[in-house]
C-alpha cells in the first residue's frame, strides 16, 4: 500500500511558479513510477508528467512541456512538479498517482492503483 499526499497548490497571477511535492508513505517507493494528472472545472482528468521507476528522464505532456518541470527523490519518497510561466488554463485540481514498476503508457490513468487527495492550483489572469 501506497500513500500519496500532495502540497504546495495555491492562488498564483498568470506568469507566476508554483511548485508542488507529492510525498508518499510505504516501502520501496523507488520502485513506483508516478505521475502527475490535473482536473480542471468541468473537464476530464489529464496527465501532465511521470517519473518513471528506473529514473529515466520525465515524460511530460505537450501541453506543459517547457514550463513544468519535475523530478524525484527517492531517499524523500517525494516527487516534485515546478510549474511556471502559469497560465489561467492551468487552473486545476492536481493529483500525484503511483503504479508498482510501471514502464510504459504513461497517461493511462487506470494504470495507476495509488491516487492523492489532490490539491488546488488557481491561476488568475
């Protein structure tokens, strides 16, 4: 069993940087691959990154590349989501996920088994 809580959302001005931490509780997380969804008001649930279990590079979605970036520290059980150059279409609940030695198919959400709470991400223009 995985835990996951996320922090870090808040109110931010368009332009502005958020970073987001994802920690988890449990054994091995070095061996999860998580990744990062949001759902914003409305519309479905996206990927937006994953840090795959064998500490490849990040995959990110098109959609956020360039301005998020991420990484993860195992000796934390803690991923990390550096958003900036925000935009308000960035406005979001987001999630952190985990899967047990995932190493494909990134943005399949029913792939993950382990989901956070979510936390707000609210941009204003």
């Amino acid at each position: 069993q995985v835990q996951l809580v996320e922090s870090g959302g808040g109110l931010v001005q368009a332009g502005g940087s958020l970073r987001l931490s994802c920690a988890a509780s449990g054994r091995s997380f070095s061996s999860y691959t998580m990744g990062w969804f949001r759902q914003a008001p409305g519309k479905e649930r996206e990927f937006i990154a994953a840090y795959d279990w064998r500490a490849a590079t990040p995959y990110y979605a098109d959609s956020v590349k360039g301005r998020f970036t991420g990484s993860r520290d195992n000796a934390k059980n803690t991923v990390y989501l550096q958003m900036n150059s925000l935009k308000p279409e960035d406005t979001a609940v987001y999630y952190c996920a985990a899967e047990w030695r995932k190493y494909s198919n990134y943005a399949s959400q029913k792939e993950y088994s382990y989901w956070g709470q979510g936390t707000q991400v609210t941009v204003s223009s």
